[in-house]
C-alpha cells in the first residue's frame, strides 16, 4: 500500500517544485496534464478490479438515478428556452428578480427548473440565456451562483430515502438547500452591482460564437446576428406551422433539438460520474484519503470528541469530489450524532463537488461567462446549507424521522427507472402548472392596475 501512495506522491512533489521554482512556472500548465494522465493510467493497470467495480457503481448511478430524474427537465428547459417562454415571462417576473436577485425576470426560469431538477439544469439554462444574449456576462455569473442545485428527487430519494432511511429527513434536507440558494442569490446580487454592463456580447463571447462553424460566419456577421438574435429570436422559424403566443415555430424541429441536446448533455454528465467515481476508489486504494483525514484529526482537541469523526471527515473529503459518494459514507458513519452527521451532508449537497462543477465549466465553455463566482457561490451554498441545518436540528426535534439507514442506491431495471421517470415528469408538471398560475395572475393584477389607471 505504501508503494502504491509512493507513486502518487512523488509526480505530486515533482509538480510543486516546479511551482516554487520561477523557471518552471510557465512549464507547468503544459506538464500537470500529461503527468495527471499518466498517473491515472498507471493507477487503472494497478488497480484493474478496483476501477471495474466503481466504474459500474458510476453507471448504475447514472441509468438509475440521473437519466430519470434530469433528462425530462432537460427536454423541457431546451424548449422553453428555443420557444421564447422565458423571453415572454421575463417582463412580467422582472418586478420580482431583479430586486430581490439584481437579474432579469427571464432569470426566473433557471431559478424554478434548478430548484426542482437537479445539477446542471441550472447552469444549462444559464448558458442557453447567456448565448441568447438575454442576460449579461455580470448578470450571467450572478445567476450562475445561485441556480445550479441538486433536485428534490436526489435529496429526498437517493439521501433521504435510501441512506438515511427517511424521506422526511430528505425533505429536512432539501428545505435548508432551497434556503441557502436564496441566501446565496441575495448575497450575489451585490456582486459588480456599481459595474455597468452592456447589453451586447462581449468581443470573446462573439469571437468563440464565430469558429463554431468555420467558413460559413464571419465576425462581423456573427456580431449583427447576436444583435438581430436578440431583438428577435424567431427571425429564423417564420412561417412555421406551430403558434407559441405571436410566435411560429415548427414544434418537431423544436423538440428534435431539444431531445438531441439533452442526449448530449445527459452522456456527458455519465461520463463525468464515472471518471470520478474511478478516480475517488483510487484515492481510497492509495490510502490519500486515509492520509488527509488523518492530518484533519491531528488538528483537533485530543479526547474532545466522545464519537468517531474519522468517517465523516473521510466522507466530506470524497464529497469535495463528487456528491454521491461524499454523502453516502457520511450517511454510515452510525455512531456519530445527527447535529454533525447532517450539516456535514448538507455542506456536501450545497458544495455538489468537482464532478459537478466540471460538469458546469464543459456546459458555459461555449460562453463567456466566468467560473470563479459560482465556486464562490457553491462554497457559500455549502456553509449556508450546513448552519441552516445545524440551526433547524436545534430548533425542531426530528430524530423520530429516522428508521435504520438503507445505505444503497436503487439497482438498474426498468421497473424503477419509469418509476423514477414518472416522478421527474409529475414534478416537473407541478411545478410549471404553478408557475403558469402565477404568470396568469401577475397578468390578471397588471390588467387590472392598468383599467384602473384609466
């Protein structure tokens, strides 16, 4: 095992001196990839069987869980978004997020499908308002902190349900994220708030649009096509056959789109969970995470801690890197108290992980939208979450919630896949039917005001 932990830690040493070193410094982007790589790949001839076993468990977590859960909601915020929905709501909702949020109204459709989906819906839409030119590069990384959230669906099934042998604690869970999004969103409604933006893309932003199709778009033309895209972003379905307000669109080339899009997203999502799912099993094997959690206890009070804390620092450290497995080991760790236990796996939900947040930074490449403020966001979103909990575990007694923890994730069959499927598409008809309702009422209080004006 000591071999094994040598063989990583010496490339890593190799990788700081040259840090430290002025010479190396502009060498350094260029080597950390291929020496990453090639620690990777020793480490799957090393540990064949171990990266088997968790690139399955990656699968099976990715067909069970993510594809029903998000691929409607994916569907669904790829058409909202090419049909205007969010473009025709957003006046209305302006009134609402832009106080409250400092960003458009048309925002409001990230912030609903974020919190009723999962990770990366939010950031999916984001970039699709961005590339519209809806939203600002300010506005954009604004909303971007906020909006990117685990869903209903994973909290209170795959937490809730299946590691903490509670729904109702899934619920208690997913209460305090929805709190800790809005503390966040209100929180970043500060950010470059004296900045005044304009409302035109950025030259990157144009430039990266440009060479998406080589030989066909100058960037000139590019540039007037941004423009005329965001007075009118139907100019190029005319005289198609399906009326969406005073819109015509062709409703098969629309879903077409949309289906094919969120294919791709959804592939690239499992692959992302099965990198890291890979890479964690091999953190564990080489004993690093045994290492770290180690050098955490020794910062500790000796004899301060009646219960074991080893698992729960383990957890949130696997949990820095993807969510699931980060909050499954916590969820074990039964002989530590719920008031540590249950910040420590809100902390991991609100944070989500590097495998997300990779997920994210691939979804806004095509932007010019900046990462820093939503890692700042989700660090944010994480302490949030876990004093939300903290303080709701002392103010409510919930310990009934909890029944003898599950700890598994449901297997692979069809059976639980259109279970968990018909689930994603009831909440996501409740939850646009509710905001249908408001939308009509917020018309219904406009028209009024303005009869009575009169």
């Amino acid at each position: 095992m000591m071999v094994y932990t040598l063989l990583i830690l010496i490339p890593v040493s190799v990788l700081l001196l040259l840090i430290v070193q002025p010479s190396g410094t502009i060498y350094i982007r260029l080597l950390s990839i291929p020496v990453l790589c090639i620690i990777f790949t020793a480490c799957l001839i090393l540990f064949t069987d171990t990266a088997a076993k968790s690139a399955l468990n990656g699968l099976n977590l990715w067909a069970a869980v993510v594809v029903p859960s998000l691929f409607p909601f994916f569907v669904a915020s790829e058409m909202l978004s090419r049909s205007g929905f969010a473009r025709l709501t957003g006046k209305l909702l302006e009134s609402v997020m832009r106080p409250v949020f400092n960003v458009p109204g048309c925002s409001s459709l990230a912030l609903a499908l974020g919190i009723t989906s999962g990770y990366p819906v939010g950031a999916k839409i984001t970039s699709d308002l961005r590339k519209s030119n809806a939203l600002t590069r300010t506005e954009a990384e604004r909303l971007l902190a906020f909006t990117n959230n685990s869903g209903p669906l994973f909290i209170t099934g795959a937490v809730g349900t299946g590691m903490l042998g509670s729904a109702s604690a899934g619920m208690f869970l997913y209460i305090c994220h929805i709190l800790a999004c809005i503390t966040v969103g209100i929180v970043f409604s500060f950010y470059k708030r004296s900045e005044k933006m304009s409302s035109k893309p950025s030259d990157r932003f144009l430039s990266r649009l440009a060479t998406r199709e080589p030989g066909r778009h100058t960037f000139q033309k590019t540039c007037s096509d941004a423009r005329e895209k965001c007075k009118n972003p139907f100019a190029d379905l005319k005289g198609k056959q399906f009326l969406y307000g005073n819109t015509r669109q062709d409703l098969g080339t629309l879903l077409g789109e949309a289906v094919r899009n969120s294919v791709s997203t959804i592939l690239s999502i499992g692959g992302f969970i099965v990198l890291f799912s890979v890479i964690i099993s091999f953190l564990e094997e080489t004993g690093i995470i045994r290492m770290t959690t180690a050098a955490v206890l020794s910062l500790l009070p000796p004899g301060g801690l009646k219960w074991d804390i080893e698992s729960v620092i383990s957890g949130v450290l696997s949990g820095i890197l993807e969510i699931t497995n980060g909050t499954g080991t916590v969820s074990s760790s039964a002989p530590v108290p719920l008031c540590v236990k249950l910040p420590a796996i809100s902390f991991i939900i609100g944070w989500a992980g590097f495998s997300v947040h990779l997920q994210v930074m691939s979804i806004v490449s095509e932007t010019d939208i900046g990462v820093k403020p939503y890692l700042a966001g989700k660090l944010l979103q994480g302490i949030a979450g876990a004093a939300f909990t903290w303080a709701g575990l002392k103010l409510f007694t919930i310990d009934g919630m909890f029944r003898q923890p599950v700890l598994s994730l449901p297997g692979f069959n069809m059976l639980s896949f259109f279970q968990t499927m018909g689930r994603s598409v009831y909440t996501l008809i409740m939850i646009m039917a509710m905001w249908y309702g408001i939308i009509k009422l917020m018309r219904l209080g406009l028209a009024m005001k303005k009869k009575s004006s009169i």
